[in-house]
C-alpha cells in the first residue's frame, strides 16, 4: 500500500509538495513531514483535503483521483509525518 500511494504522490502531489514532501512555501505548497497541519492530521481531514482542495492554492482532486487513490495517497501523506 505504501508504494501505491508514494506512486500516486509522486504522480500528482511532488509539482508542489516536492519530492522528499518538505513543500514550497513559495507557492503554498506546506511540509507534508513535520506533523503540522494547517486543516487537520487525521486521515479522514487529508483525504478532504485531497478531495475538495484549499484555500485556491490547493487544487481538488476529487475528479482526477478515485476514492481508492485518494485512499492511498492520504495513507501514504499521513505515515510522512509520523
């Protein structure tokens, strides 16, 4: 699962978040890694983010993804900050 997830990362999150998901403050992108959320941790409130997005920086993925990436990606960005 965690590979899935990392592939799915690395297919629509790194633009932003950066490979090691450290973020670009300069375009909003925030750390993935230091356990500081700015809209909650849990895996329910990353997978809204990922679903509807943020703030207009943080583009909806909803459409692009399936419930089953959204899954695997979520899973995958909560053990970063663990």
């Amino acid at each position: 699962l965690v590979a899935a997830g990392e592939k799915h990362y690395r297919t629509y999150c790194v633009a932003c978040h950066g490979p090691e998901a450290k973020g670009n403050i300069a375009m909003g992108a925030p750390n993935l890694t230091n356990g500081i959320w700015l809209y909650g941790g849990n895996e329910e409130q990353i997978a809204h983010s990922l679903r509807i997005g943020r703030n207009g920086q943080m583009p909806a993925f909803e459409n692009t993804l399936s419930e089953d990436k959204i899954h695997l990606v979520t899973a995958y960005i909560y053990g970063l900050s663990k």
